[in-house]
C-alpha cells in the first residue's frame, strides 16, 4: 500500500520494524519513515541465518504513544506544505 500511495504523491507516515525502510519502503520527499534505529537493525533471513538480534524487539519497543507523539512532530512536514 505504501508503494501505491506513493505513485498518486500522497503523503506518507510509515512504521518499520525489523527491515530497512530505505531498501525496502518507497522513496520520495513525501515519505517519513519511523522506526526504532535499534543497531541490530535492518535484520534480515539470510541463508537460514538471522541477521541481528534474532527477535522482534524493533517491534515489540514500538508504543503507541511514541507513534503519536512522533506523528504530531511531523505533521507539518507531512501535510503543511
């Protein structure tokens, strides 16, 4: 969906987790990525073999209110043109 919104120019607020939102996310001036910057992250499967930390805590550390919070900062950037 992403990748969709960013064909039509939409403004876009996107939660990563484990992967590399820069390989994997679309690109453009009006994409903000959000995601915890852990250093074992971007973990990826490789050949069998867990790239990083090997559990999801890139997920499970994301609160709500820190997307909140993070979102409000940003809005500007995303719809105030």
């Amino acid at each position: 969906m992403l990748h969709i919104a960013n064909v039509f120019n939409l403004k876009i607020f996107a939660i990563f987790g484990p992967t590399n939102p820069y390989i994997t996310g679309p690109n453009g001036d009006n994409v903000y990525f959000y995601n915890l910057n852990l250093t074992c992250s971007p973990c990826y499967q490789k050949d069998n073999i867990i790239v990083g930390c090997g559990n999801n805590v890139c997920l499970q550390n994301i609160s709500s209110n820190n997307i909140i919070n993070t979102f409000l900062y940003k809005y500007n950037f995303l719809f105030n043109e």
